[in-house]
C-alpha cells in the first residue's frame, strides 16, 4: 500500500496528456468489453468503440471509477461510457493518485508515483470531494494511499526519515481537521507510541473484499518486519510476506503473515485476489497458493502449484470455483482441491488479468496487445493492438 498503488493505477505526471473527451482512432480490432489499462501513455480505457486515452490518471481499486486531470481541470469520467460526468478547475501541475471506492472523492499530488519517493521537508495534498476542493499542506513525505468508507479520512503513508525515505507507517490523515494520526489496531485501540509498524517492503497489488469495506494489499520482501502485535508483545518477529489489511470503515489495520517461502523470491512472482470466499495468494517463485479467509483473516490452507520462475503473476477467480493464474500463460486450477486441470499457452509474458463481467471471456494482457479467451476452454476468441501496454488492470 504504499506508491505501488499509484504504480499500478497511475501512469504517471510527466506525460503529454490527452483530452479524455475525444478517443484516439480504433486499432484494426477492438475488444469486446471495456477495460482498464497501464501504458508509456497513462492510463488507458479500451472497448468497442476503439482506445481512449485518458493521461494522468487514476481509477478507484475495482476500476469502477476514474479521475483524469488534463488542461487545468479534474475530471470524473465514467470508464463504461467514456464521458465525463463531473467536472472541477484545479491548478496545473496535480497529479491524480487515490479514488475513493464509491467515486465521490479523489486525491491528488504534485509528486508522480514512485516506489520510493523524494525527501522533502512538505507535501501538498489537493483532495476532491463532495465539499468542493480542499489542499492539505503536512510536514515530510506523505503519500496517498486510500480513503476511509465516510470520505472524512484519508489512509496515508508517511515515509521517513524525510531527508532520505526508506520506510514508511501507515496514518490517517483527519480531512476535517488536517491532522495526521496513527490508527487503531484491530481490537480497535489506539496503537501505543512507539509501536506503529514500520514498512520497507515492496506493496505488490491491492484489492478489495467483496463486501468493499476491506482493502488487502500484499507485501513483499520485509525481513526482520515485526508487527504492531509483535512490537507490543516483545516477539521477534520476522515475516517475510503479508497480507496488510486496512478497514476503510472501521479504520483499523492488521497484517495477516503469509507462511515460508512466501516474500523470498522476486516481487512480480507474486499476486492476490479475493472473491467472498476466499482470499487467494500465489508465490510462483515457489509453486504455493494459500487460501485464506477474508472473514476470520486466517491462513486455511496452502497448495502446490508448478512453479513459473522469472515471471510476473496475476490472478483472476470465477464464479465457478476455478482460479486462473497467469504467467508466462494460463495455468487452470480447480480452486477446491487446488488441482491444475488446464494450461493455456501465450507468446511472451502476461501483464494481467480480467475477467468480463459475465465471466465469460478471460482479458489478457500482453506485450503490446490485449488478447481475450473464452474463460471457459482457453480458446482465443480474439486480440487487439495496444502500443505501448503495461498492465492490463480492470474490465468495467
């Protein structure tokens, strides 16, 4: 949960951006669903009327909204239609960064997305909502991360020590009285001093329950990371790989440990994603798949998987209990027993997942291409050219 959420819904603020009323020209295919993409020109909205070109830009964790700045204003563009549907004068030089799940409100900074960012002694954050504009001027480094359910917070990460950022802890920034505080733990107590968590670790993706009032956020690479619960207590420590969950109503946190080997290998190696059944986590470095509970926050059970070294994850779940791992292709699993019962080859590497919303044809990302499959037997029902492509992140 830190910059890697703007990483993956944010191109970034140094481009040349494009009005996101006008589409671009239609590639020589189209797909058949809308879809949300990543590209080297922002944030991209593809479907059958051809590409838009959306720029600077960030869409909410489920894709179901989106805001794009462009020539002094903040829009709000609905990602079905592609039209704009609220529109507000901002200075130049924002840079949208967090949505909030419902839509009503988006964050925004004049510093893009890193996964490590500046030092700096202040940070300006413009926040968008249904009060009208609002900046928020804070010492050090902070950065967006997510709004709370009501919309009067907004989960933020301070990185520290400002004169050079190597880790950060997760606050709470009050947007009624502009102060920072820490949160509360999962018993809903104020966190005593001294024992906020301190991340170093690489935010590898970020989704949200079913029911929309959590957001899990997988976490990579934290050797020696020890816990609220383990800074308290006096343990050691030490996990690896977690999954960090933030309560966007209640406003706690709580990291659900993931077992060894999850977290050794590479980052990319690694993705979640969580239906109301399951919260499901792949380590391919590995060849593991831990299934927990998104109600109780357990780890059930843990699988084994072929491992797909050197390779970026992603994962998709359908309604009929079966998860799609892509990776160098598809990989099909019986989601019960974890059983593979399919592989669906693809040229190059995968670049994400989506589903359509029937769950009847599997969107996946390519080099340079968006490639869709009938979600049931793997047969490619069609491709369409996408200069440029990152990450495919969404179907609205």
């Amino acid at each position: 949960m830190t910059t890697r959420r703007n990483v993956l819904l944010l191109a970034g603020s140094g481009l040349v951006l494009a009005g996101c009323r006008e589409p671009a020209q239609a590639a020589a295919a189209t797909a058949p669903d809308v879809l949300l993409a990543e590209s080297d020109r922002g944030l991209l909205r593809l479907g059958p009327s051809g590409e838009q070109v959306l720029g600077a830009a960030a869409a909410s964790f489920d894709g179901a909204h989106v805001y794009a700045a462009t020539d002094g204003r903040l829009d709000q563009v609905d990602p079905v239609s592609g039209a704009v549907v609220r529109s507000a004068r901002i200075a130049g030089g924002w840079t949208p960064r967090v949505v909030a799940t419902d839509g009503r409100a988006c964050a925004l900074s004049r510093a893009g997305a890193s996964d490590r960012p500046a030092a700096r002694a202040r940070t300006t954050l413009l926040v968008a909502g249904p009060a009208g504009e609002r900046e928020y001027d804070l010492p050090g480094v902070i950065e967006p991360d997510a709004f709370t359910a009501d919309l009067t917070g907004l989960f933020v990460l301070d990185w520290l020590p400002a004169t050079a950022p190597d880790h950060y802890r997760v606050r709470q920034l009050d947007l009624i009285t502009g102060q920072v505080r820490p949160l509360i733990t999962r018993t809903k107590v104020a966190i005593p001093a001294g024992a906020e968590e301190q991340m170093r670790g690489e935010g590898r993706q970020a989704v949200l329950s079913a029911d929309r009032k959590l957001l899990f956020t997988l976490y990579t690479h934290q050797p020696g990371h020890r816990h609220t619960r383990d800074l308290v207590s006096g343990r050691p420590g030490g996990a690896h790989a977690f999954v960090h969950v933030l309560h966007l109503s209640e406003g706690w946190a709580y990291c659900l440990d993931l077992p060894h080997p999850f977290g050794e290998g590479p980052a990319a190696g690694h993705a979640l994603a969580a239906d109301a059944r399951n919260l499901v986590v792949a380590d391919l470095n590995a060849g593991r798949i831990a299934y927990a509970n998104p109600e109780s926050l357990t780890i059930e059970r843990v699988v084994d998987v072929p491992p797909v070294a050197g390779s970026a994850a992603a994962l998709a779940l359908t309604t009929d209990d079966r998860i799609l791992i892509g990776a160098g292709g598809v990989t099909v699993l019986d989601r019960a027993p974890g059983r593979r019962t399919g592989r669906w080859e693809l040229p190059g590497p995968v670049r994400g997942l989506a589903l359509s919303r029937d769950g009847s044809r599997l969107h996946v990302g390519g080099t340079g291409r968006v490639t869709w499959l009938d979600a049931r037997t793997g047969t490619r029902l069609g491709e369409v050219a996408v200069p440029g492509l990152t990450a495919l992140r969404h179907a609205a």
